[in-house]
C-alpha cells in the first residue's frame, strides 16, 4: 500500500492516538505531576509496541523513567536511535489558552494543545514512519527508541543512564525529530545547535527590608545593584564584556555565512510577528547569524522587594535574577560558568553580597553533513517537499545531542519538522496537521534510503 493511502485508512485512529498522548499532562517541572509521567511512560511503551516494536520497556534513572524499545531484524544492518521527549512545558497562563491545553483540537489546519510539536507530536512522526516502513517491507536498519522525561528540566538523569547502558544504546546514527524548519514551504535541516549555561543571581544589602524614606539614599538598594550587574554585562555593541567569554568562540566560514544569507527572511514581516518595532544586538552581524551563530546573554527573570498591588515604600533586602547565555560550538559551558560567576564576583561592589549559582547548562553541537544518514534525511526530504532542504544552524539548545556524542560516540541527525510560529513553550502550541503527515511520510523515506546505500532509489 502506498504511504498516502495507508495514512489515509489510519488517519482517524493515528489522530485518536497522538489524542491519547495529549491528554496526559506530563509537566516534568512540576512534582504534582509525578504520576502523570508514569503513565505517560507506559502510554508510549504500548504505543511504540503497536507500530511493531519486538519490545518495550519502561527502565528505571533517577528521575523520571525512560521508554526503551528496538525492533532488530538483522546484526549486519546498520543501527538508528530515535530518541525522544514525553514531558512537556508547563501550561500556564492558563487563561492564554484558547482550547484546553490537554485535549487534542483540530482547528482550522491545526492540532492545538500542549506537546502537539514539543515533542509528543513530532516524535509520534518518527514512530509512524517507522510504523509503515516495516509494514512496507522497506525497513534495512535496525531501530532503537530512547524517551525520556525530562528534557523539560535539562535530562538530568540521562546522561547517567547513557553511560549505565551504553551496550544496549549501540547505533550507527541518533535520530531527533525535536527542531524547526525554516518554514513549511522551506524545509530545512538543523545541522547546529547553541549551548546553554544558566545561573541565578541573588543579591542581599541590608539583613531586612527597609523603610524607602527613612533609609533610601544611604544603604545599596539590591535591585538596584542587581539591574547595574546585569546591565554590565554587554556593553554598547551588544559583546559580552566577561573576560575571556570569546576566546573558544568559533567563526564561521564565509561559505557558512552564505548558506545562512540564502534562508528566506523579511525582516518587517519578523519584527511583525514577534511585535516589536525595531530589532537589537550585536554589531558586525545579522538576524539570522546573531540568533544562530553568535553567543548571546539574556535575563530570564527578575524579582525583588513588592510587587503586589498598590504602593509600599520598601528598600528592599535581597533581589534575584535568572540570567542565560546561549553558546557556540567549542564554547565550553563550564568554562563559561565559571569565568561568569568570577566576573560577577569580581565587580561586585563592597556594599553587597552576591552570590551566583549554575542552574542548568549543555555544550552545542555540529552536524557533518557528509554522514550517510544525513544524506539520507536530505533526500528523504527533497523527494517529499520536492526541493532540496537548507542546512541551517538553529539559535536553540538540545544540551543532551553532545551528552550523546561524548558518551555514546554517535552523531545525531536533527531531523526535526517544527516551526517557529508553533507556540512551543507558549500558549496555544500547535502543529499543521498537513505537515504532520508530510513528516511521516519523510520519516517513512528516509528509511526507504537508508540501510539501502543507495540515495538513488
């Protein structure tokens, strides 16, 4: 049967179980949702068992339990490792929402609801082109699946069971369906990725909250200081001042540059859908190279002193701020944490105290393109969207893709079928149901190319 006919006689019962998946709220940020991550776990298990599997298990880590399958049909076939998320983002606001957030809604061309691309419905795109390949007869590789439950919170437990199970995660490639395209008339392929190092900032001045009248203008306000640290940190042309920060930082190639140069852009219609008037950062380069080739510093959050309603004139004791960089390949997010936290150190004023903590942080991560799997992926989609896709470095982070090729020695091929106008970690995420089957399709391809040795078929 044709790949088109088959998603069309299965369509209501694929729709019914990616429903399935949508409606377990597996928030792994949020310990009330504990159970929810266990039957969000054993969902998969039966779901990844039904697309034919020969087994299925959910293992054990530290955390939140991992889904484990393969379907093995031959020791001289090559190998892939799809590997996959099942928590997702919290909802709220939830009164953002326009449909209820755990319930899958068709709506105008859409799949609306949490986790319908992020990435409960991109990785039920790989699992249905697994699906078909081998009921099709075209499946010449085996196949393994990792899921785990907390990519959300920065895999903390991953890369210990990695390590605890290296055997059993043998493969020739990683597959990753958990990235964007360009847009759904521009398919593309991530070949990069920025790491990330996070921290929070606490500043304390006095030993309680003041009286703004009587002590203002003669004790350090925390926030204050707070907002001049954090201000000190990228000077007039948009460069990180922390010394030392650039000195891993990679150029790239002008050949590079031109590949970027060719993605499509129009910069009203992006200052338009993002709802600003005028963009910033740093000097030297575009759009595009700032949000994917360059290493940047943000401020995530701020807190301090009394933010309820009305007026209370307080100096206040202590203020907070979580702050992040995004990084570049070669950029070393410990190194990088390290020379931060000194710096902050460094130039805090005798008048408070500052303390910084590393919350979070993940190494970047290049793709080669010369990789049979990757052409694979390339072909696999220039046969379904009928055009070659662009290879493209991406401005997000996906720490646990370099935690894999240090400990497993794998490359991964990020072959991921997002978009950014997909609301991902925002209300109201949502996912073309067109390009969903679109994806199942490539996926369905790429293994009819791979494990063939022959990107001719």
């Amino acid at each position: 049967m044709k790949i088109k006919e088959y998603l069309s006689a299965n369509r209501k019962q694929i729709i019914a179980d990616l429903a399935s998946l949508i409606s377990i709220p597996s928030v792994s940020a949020q310990p009330e949702h504990k159970p929810d991550m266990i039957r969000c776990a054993e969902r998969w298990k039966h779901l990844l068992l039904e697309a034919g599997a020969d087994n299925a298990e959910i293992m054990k880590t530290d955390g939140n339990p991992v889904v484990f399958a393969s379907k093995i049909i031959s020791p001289d076939y090559p190998t892939a490792l799809i590997y996959a998320h099942y928590d997702v983002m919290p909802v709220e606001p939830i009164e953002l929402w326009n449909t209820p957030p755990f319930e899958l809604t068709e709506d105008n061309g859409y799949f609306k609801g949490r986790g319908t691309d992020d990435d409960k419905g991109q990785s039920f795109i790989q699992v249905k082109g697994f699906e078909y390949a081998l009921r099709n007869g075209d499946l010449r590789c085996n196949v393994k699946f990792i899921f785990e439950g907390e990519e959300e919170i920065g895999s903390p437990s991953l890369e210990k069971f990695c390590r605890t199970h290296k055997e059993l995660l043998k493969a020739d490639v990683i597959l990753v369906s958990d990235t964007s395209m360009v847009s759904a008339q521009t398919p593309s392929i991530t070949t990069g990725l920025r790491g990330l190092a996070y921290w929070q900032i606490a500043v304390t001045g006095p030993d309680r909250d003041l009286h703004s009248g009587i002590f203002g203008g003669a004790v350090a306000n925390p926030i204050n200081e707070l907002c001049k640290l954090i201000a000190s940190i990228t000077d007039n042309d948009g460069k990180i001042t922390v010394p030392s920060f650039y000195d891993d930082v990679e150029e790239v190639s002008a050949a590079e540059r031109e590949m970027i140069a060719a993605v499509p852009y129009d910069e009203t219609a992006y200052k338009k859908s993002i709802g600003v008037d005028e963009l910033k950062g740093e000097s030297g380069y575009n759009t595009l190279e700032r949000a994917s080739i360059r290493p940047t510093f943000d401020v995530c959050g701020i807190w301090g002193g009394y933010t309820g309603d009305g007026a209370k004139t307080v100096l206040p004791s202590q203020a907070f701020a979580k702050v992040s960089c995004r990084l570049v390949p070669h950029q070393d997010y410990r190194k990088i944490s390290e020379l931060f936290i000194q710096h902050i150190e460094r130039t805090a004023p005798p008048y408070i105290k500052v303390s910084v903590t590393p919350l979070h942080g993940g190494q970047g991560y290049v793709c080669p393109i010369d990789l049979p799997a990757y052409k694979a992926a390339e072909k696999a989609y220039q046969r379904i969207f009928g055009q070659q896709p662009l290879a493209i470095r991406r401005g997000g982070s996906i720490p646990i893709i370099a935690v894999f090729e240090e400990v497993l020695g794998i490359k991964t091929v990020l072959m991921g079928l997002g978009l950014e106008s997909d609301a991902t970690h925002s209300p109201n995420e949502n996912y073309p149901i067109e390009l969903f089957f679109k994806g199942i399709e490539i996926v369905a391809e790429f293994y009819k190319i791979f494990g063939h040795n022959d990107t001719d078929r």
